[in-house]
C-alpha cells in the first residue's frame, strides 16, 4: 500500500512538471508533452531510478487514460469535413501501409503472428497526438489539416479493426462476423442519434453545465463505458469501442447550443489531458523495458530502423491525401504527419508482449520509434509547411512595400 502511495504521488509530480518543461524548453524547441511524460516515467521507473513501481492499479488507470486519448480522438474528427476524397484517398494508403508493414513483418518477426504486429504498428499514425499540435498551429480547417485527419482517423481505426480480426482468439471469419456486427450496430446508433433532436438531453445539459450534476460529462462515462464493455464482451478491442464512442457522443450534442458545446469540449479536455491521458503516457514510461533495448546493439539499432520503416511505410502511402495542388513542402509535410505514431504502437506491442508473440526488445524498440517519431516528425512537418506558407507570403508583402515607394515616371533601382 505504501508503494502505491509513493507511486500516486510521484506520478501526479509528473503530471505537473511535464507541462512546466515543455514550457521551459519552449524558446529552444518544441517539444510535445507527451514526450517528456514517457521520458519522465522511464528515469523514475524500474528502468533507472526505481522510484515508481508498476502497480495493478495505475495500470488500470492508465487504460482508462488510453481509452479517453481514443474518445477524444472520435469526436474531434469531423466526417462532414473529411468524407468523400481525403477519407477514401487516406483509407487506399492506410491499406498499402498494412501490406507493406505485415511484410516487412515478415522479414523481421520470427512467426506469422509477429509479423503481423510489427505490421499493424508501423501503419499507425497518432490521430489524438496529432489533432491537438494542428489545433494549436491553426492548421485543423486548412487543406492539410484536413488531410492529416483523415490519415489519423484511416491509421487508428484501420489498426483497431485489424487487431479485432488477428488478434481475438477466434477464427479470421466468425471474428470479421463479430466486427460487422459491432460495426453496424453502432453505426445504427451513430446515425439514429445524427437524427434525433435530443431536445431532453440538451436542456438537462445546459440545466447542469455549472452545477454539481455534471450531467454532459456524465453521460460522456456512460456512453464510452458501454460500447468500451461491449467491445470487450465480443473480444474486440476495447479501443474500437472507445473510438466509436467518441463519434457517438459528438452526432449526439451536435445539435446542441453552440456556447455549451464549447463548455462540454472544455471539460473533455480537462479530464482526458488534465487527468487519465497523462497517467497512460507516464505509465508507459514506467512499463518501459530499457534494460531490454540495451541488451544488444542489434536490439538498439530496431529504434532508427523503426523509425525509417514508419516514413516509408506509413509515410510515403500518405501522399494519395494530399491536396491537390499540393508543393512539395506541404507533401513532405504530409509524410511526416502520416509517419507520427505512439499509441496504438503502445497498445498493439503490449497485446504482443503479454501473449509472448514478440520479444520485451522489439516492443521497446517499436516504442521507442513511435517516442521518436511524435519528438520529431510534426515539429519538421510544421516547419515545412510554415516555411513554405512564409516563402510564398513574404514577397508579395516585399513587393506591396516596394510599390508604396516607387515614384511614378522613375526607374526602380
């Protein structure tokens, strides 16, 4: 008991001094704070200083973390926005990802199985890392934005459904019939509540807004505990019902008053990155088998071979979402958006960890790749495309200026 009170109380500790250095390092670089909360879990945990063990009950914390990063990820994607070509276009590369990484699977992973997580988790790309970085930036309602959301939402939900299928301990064809039938039954529940007015739900909404009742937040808990349980009684994955749950809940209060959606958006923020999702984040630190990654060169040298395998794989297939009439910085942009993944290569190498598919080294490696890859890709993407938006932009205002102070009938110098 008391070790999980240390443990609770030092992982709070890092849950402040997370935000506290990215601010710190700010004027220097930008680094996203998911970042320094795994490298602050993996220096307190077993792996260096020893401070923080693993506990059942952190563990369990932080897949409530998890889930909420896959909520949030469903209902901030906006499908009037995305549908049509940057979602059919991103869902084609998504699937070359999958072919592509499932063979590179094979030529890494000793047994089928293994390929296949290597596979799915070098065609991920971190939709709910990557939606808050665009927000910020102001790039969400941009022609890229919306391009790197529908390569997010194509690489969380495309691997989602691929471990339901290889990984739920049926047969490939009662698993894909167990699928569809999640699949069409939220889907019914999805459109059914993209049509009703839910005149009571949103009046008991703005009713407790500020009160104790909290009945929007509420609801929220319900909705994901639901399809989260009932994706996990069906053997699916569990993420798959939190994703659809964020969808669910976003067609729900669509309708409702712009002012409260604004509060209810607040509120999921506060509580997914004010309180699980850093606990998944710093968890995973903690998890983190650094002893493993260090055992042999050959194990350390996965890490940037990962990371490349993620810009080819991943990458490259992300260009068929390009805008049309993209430059190449925006492309190369896109390439390291599509490439920028962590949480489900978290999820997919646990799953291959626990069931000793692959080894403690390859899952550490993969990890560590996706810690790379959300350190540097949406950093250099956002350089490209801002670099390129400011080459384009400065010499018209160079040329406005200059033509303030022509004198008419005299020759320029």
């Amino acid at each position: 008991m008391q070790g999980l009170s240390t443990s609770l109380v030092l992982i709070a500790l890092l849950a402040v001094a997370a935000p506290l250095a990215t601010r710190f390092l700010d004027r220097v670089v930008k680094v996203p704070i998911v970042v320094f909360e795994i490298v602050l879990g993996i220096m307190l945990g077993p792996s260096l200083l020893g401070w923080i063990q693993p506990t059942q009950f952190v563990d369990t914390l932080a897949q409530f973390g998890l889930a909420m990063l896959f909520f949030v990820a469903g209902n901030e994607i906006d499908f009037a926005v995305i549908r049509g070509r940057p979602l059919n276009r991103a869902s084609a590369g998504w699937v070359i990802s999958l072919a592509a990484g499932i063979g590179s699977g094979f030529i890494l992973g000793p047994t089928p199985a293994a390929a296949v997580i290597i596979g799915v988790a070098l065609c991920s790309t971190a939709l709910g890392a990557l939606l808050p970085i665009l927000r910020d930036a102001g790039e969400s309602r941009t022609p890229l934005g919306i391009a790197v959301t529908a390569l997010g939402a194509a690489g969380e939900f495309g691997p989602l459904v691929a471990i339901s299928l290889f990984f739920s301990g049926r047969e490939l064809g009662p698993a894909t019939a167990v699928l569809l039938g999640f699949v069409l039954l939220t889907g019914l529940a999805i459109f059914v509540a993209s049509r009703a007015r839910h005149t009571l739900l949103h009046s008991q909404v703005t009713r407790t807004l500020h009160t104790s009742g909290q009945f929007a937040v509420r609801s929220i808990m319900f909705i994901l505990t639901v399809l989260v349980v009932l994706s996990m009684v069906v053997g699916l994955d569990m993420l798959l019902g939190a994703f659809a749950a964020g969808v669910l809940w976003k067609a729900t209060i669509a309708r409702a008053p712009e002012q409260d959606r604004e509060v209810i958006e607040t509120k999921i923020d506060a509580v997914a990155f004010g309180f699980l999702v850093p606990i998944f984040f710093i968890d995973t630190g903690v998890d983190f088998d650094l002893r493993a990654l260090t055992a042999s060169p050959a194990t350390l040298a996965l890490v940037p071979l990962f990371l490349v395998l993620l810009l080819i794989i991943r990458g490259l297939p992300s260009l068929l979402a390009a805008p049309r009439k993209s430059s190449w910085a925006d492309k190369r942009a896109i390439i390291l958006f599509g490439a920028t993944g962590l949480p489900i290569i978290v999820a997919v190498t646990a799953i291959g960890r626990n069931e000793g598919i692959i080894s403690s080294g390859t899952s550490s490696s993969l990890i560590g790749a996706g810690m790379l890859s959300v350190l540097l890709f949406p950093l250099l993407a956002l350089r490209q495309h801002q670099g390129r938006e400011a080459g384009r932009h400065g010499p018209k205002k160079l040329r406005r200026k200059s033509k303030r102070v022509d004198v008419p009938g005299e020759v320029p110098t």
